[in-house]
C-alpha cells in the first residue's frame, strides 16, 4: 500500500516557498556576480587605478644590448641590481623653449618623488636646454642610431615623446609628446612601490 503524504499546511507551504526563494538568491547573486565580473573581463574594462597612462607597449622593447654612451665620452652601465627606473627624454637638436619646459617638469616630478627620487633616473639623449635644472639623476647620454632605435616613434612630428625604462633595460611605457607630466609621476610612483 502506497500512502501520499499529507498535504503541508499553508504555514509549511509558506515557509517551504520562502526557502525555495531564498536559495534561487542565493544562487543568482553568487553567479550574477561571476557573470558580471566576466562580462566586464571580456569588455577589457579595467579599474581607473590599474591602468598607466601613458601607452603600455607591448611588447616591451629590450634594450639591455644597447649600451647609451655618456655625453662626457663613458659608458651607461643598466645595472639592474640598482632597482633604478629611469624616465628617457630624445628631443631633437632644435627643440628650445619647449625642451627647457619639458626639462623644468621633469625637474619638479623627480623631487615629488620624496624618498624614492633616488631610484629615478632622468635620461636626457642630445642636447641639455641652457638655463634648465641640473637634477641631480639627470644622465645626459649621446643620440647614438642604436639607443633611439630602442625608443619607438622616437622622431614624433607632434613633439618630444617620454619613455619609462625599467631596472633591466626593456622600455615598457611611452607618453605622448604634451603628456601632463603629472601622469608621469602616477605611473612611475606606482612602479617604484614594486621595488
């Protein structure tokens, strides 16, 4: 003999609902949120403090075999050991007011570096402007072919473009000519807190 189970009280049925409807919550707002999350992957969405602004490049350019000679005749040693980043600058020979600028601004973002200045190197290849800060990490190099060959679109038309070179010598970041050079000091504040 089969016998049916008694039919559950409205009280049972109600709470029987509840539970139900519980779960199917439960459920959605678990996978609700992994679907979202993928959606916004895919996009290539990113959070506004994970991206750099200057142009990520990909891949970075390895210069390690290039070896920049110094405006005084010796030899720029990469040193990775050092941990020391370095913020590269070619302008062309007859680049004036705006290179002193440009010089001026990387003068003011390697001192807001604070304590971390010391591990910022400001490579200037070619000519120093006359009457620009001499900051004390400043490296003049000479504009051999082989180092602005390691600086992609080194010879924009637009102005003078800035690179970011990492401890090892690969050139990861380059910024548009007239980048704010407070975006710069963003960037590379974020790369010194890798050290």
């Amino acid at each position: 003999m089969s016998s049916t189970p008694p039919l559950p009280t409205p009280s049972e049925a109600a709470r029987i609902r509840r539970g139900r409807w519980i779960l199917v919550l439960i459920f959605l707002l678990f996978f609700g949120t992994i679907f979202g999350a993928g959606i916004l992957r895919f996009s290539g969405w990113q959070p506004q403090g994970t991206k750099a602004h200057g142009e990520m490049l990909r891949p970075a350019v390895d210069a390690r075999a290039v070896v920049p000679k110094l405006k005084d005749g010796g030899d720029y040693a990469w040193q990775p050991a050092e941990r020391m980043w370095r913020i590269a600058v070619a302008p062309p020979a007859d680049c004036a007011s705006a290179c002193l600028k440009l010089a001026k601004d990387l003068d003011v973002v390697w001192q807001l570096f604070g304590n971390k200045a010391d591990h910022v190197e400001i490579l200037w290849i070619g000519s120093h402007p006359a009457g620009a800060p001499q900051t004390p990490s400043l490296r003049l190099l000479q504009p051999t072919p082989e180092l602005l060959a390691a600086l992609p679109r080194v010879n924009d038309p637009a102005g003078v473009p800035l690179y970011v070179i990492d401890p090892n010598g690969f050139v990861i970041l380059r910024y548009a000519p007239g980048t704010d050079p407070g975006f710069i000091r963003t960037d590379v504040s974020k790369l010194l807190k890798l050290i």
